[in-house]
C-alpha cells in the first residue's frame, strides 16, 4: 500500500471524526443565548419606589433576565393616557425594547395608579410558563397583599421573587429548560466527551482492520464459496391504527393561557387586580 493512499485514509478519518464532533455540538449554537432584554428593568414614572429600592428591584430582575434569558421588568404610572391597565401593560411591553429572543419573551407587572389596577403581561415563553392559574397565585399570594397595604415596593418585591422562582422551575413543574449558562456547558462537555470517543474509536479501529484477503478467506473458507437457494413466499397482511387524541391546551401543568393581541399585533397572557 502506497504512502498516499495510508495519507487519503488518514483524511477521510479525521474528517469523519469531525463530522461527529460537530454533530453533537450542534445544538449549541440553539442554546446558546447573549441577549437579556431591556437594560432599564423598572420603569418608577408614578414615583413610588426610592432610589435603593430601585435599584434593588434592578438588581433582582437583572439577575433573572440574564440567568435565564426571560426579561423581567416593573413598571409604574399615575397617567395611564386614557388606556386600560391591561392595553397600558402590553404597548409599555411591546414599544420599550423589553423582552429576550426572537419572540420578545417576558412579563412585566404594572401598577396603574390612575386605573387603581395591578396587571401581569406575558409574551414569548413566559404566555405558556405563566398559566392563567399561575398569574392568580401570583397576584393573589404575592402582589395584593402587599398592595392592600400601599406597600408598593414590597408588591414589586414579591413579583419578582415569586416569578423567578416560577422561572427556575418551569411554574412547579421541573428546572427551566431556558437555561443558556448551564444547558450550554452541559452540551460543550458532551459534544467534547463524545466527539472524543468517536475519533479514538475511528482510529483504533483503523489500526485493527485485518488484510482485506485474510479476511476474505476467513468467510469462504479453503474449498471456495457454496450458493444455495431459499424463498419466502408471501401471504398476508394486517394494519391496525389507533386514534391518537390532540391536547387543546396552550399551556403546561396549571391549566392554560389565555391570549390577547396588543395594538402592534403580538400576543399576550396576563391578568390583573384591582385595588
């Protein structure tokens, strides 16, 4: 055997092992994800919070957005400009740059002071994460008894502690499956470990292949190859289907999401309070 042709099949080896390699670390380029929404996280128009407390509930929603790439921002007014909470919370969402990815994904938690109404919107991901069920626990357990108080700040507080907890943990129902940090360590280390194994399994056996004429002769043997003749006649067949039902629900554990389009045509989930 040639130099070149041991060079030729070296190549196709390596090329073969690379393949795989970049095989696996495809979904990287899926899971891997830089954008965490709007930079100002609480819009205080109606001036209800103090500084440190602003930047409190900053740091908060920073934290979450870029954790786990879902944009979370607070916002408040005293001039809702005619606008319902819900209309408000969604033009305030969707003309203001909030919101991660492709599809925007996020929520926001308004308190109106002109409307006296607290509402949650949701876009992108967060309209299944956050059911309509998930959105009453919120407000009911968290937000309003903070707000029956005038504890705004303190509303603000829980929302943004209740809904990173939601978050994290997919609304109850396991870890988030929106983490970038963690999921794309998680596929660089496989897509590593098993682009590694598939070239050490390449090249050992390459080194492994026997002669291609002992091998010939360890399957016909001395005395040749003997033919012989065997035939499968066909009968019958049976098909059975079974109906498989659809799921009509929008949403995950909970129950699901009821959706609403804002005046630049993109959807929403929420819910709201009145106070």
């Amino acid at each position: 055997m040639s130099k070149h042709t041991n060079r030729t099949r070296k190549k196709g080896w390596a090329a073969l092992a690379l393949a795989a390699l970049l095989l696996c670390a495809a979904p990287l380029c899926a899971l891997a994800g830089t954008a965490t929404g709007s930079l100002t996280k609480v819009f205080d128009q109606a001036g209800l919070f103090t500084q440190q407390e602003r930047d409190t509930l900053t740091k908060k929603a920073t934290e979450t957005a870029t954790t786990y790439h879902m944009d979370i921002a607070v916002v408040t007014t005293d001039d809702a400009g005619g606008k319902s909470a819900m209309s408000y919370a969604d033009d305030f969402y969707d003309y203001n740059g909030i919101g991660c990815g492709e599809k925007n994904d996020g929520l926001l938690l308004l308190i109106d002071m002109d409307n006296r109404k607290v509402w949650i919107t949701t876009t992108g991901k967060a309209i299944d994460l956050f059911t309509d069920d998930h959105i009453d626990t919120l407000l009911d357990d968290e937000v309003m008894p903070h707000m029956e108080k005038g504890d705004y700040y303190g509303a603000a507080q829980a929302f943004l502690d209740r809904a990173s907890r939601y978050i994290k943990y997919d609304g109850g129902e396991g870890p988030f499956l929106g983490h970038p940090v963690l999921y794309t360590a998680i596929a660089l280390g496989g897509s590593l470990l098993v682009g590694g194994i598939v070239a050490g399994c390449l090249a050992g056996s390459h080194n492994k292949l026997p002669n291609p004429a002992q091998l010939a002769r360890a399957y016909t043997g001395t005395n040749g190859v003997r033919l012989s003749r065997k035939e499968d006649n066909f009968v019958t067949t049976h098909t059975s289907r079974t109906a498989i039902p659809k799921s009509s629900s929008s949403g995950g554990g909970g129950g699901g999401s009821s959706t609403h389009s804002g005046s630049s045509g993109v959807s929403h989930g929420g819910g709201g309070r009145s106070f």
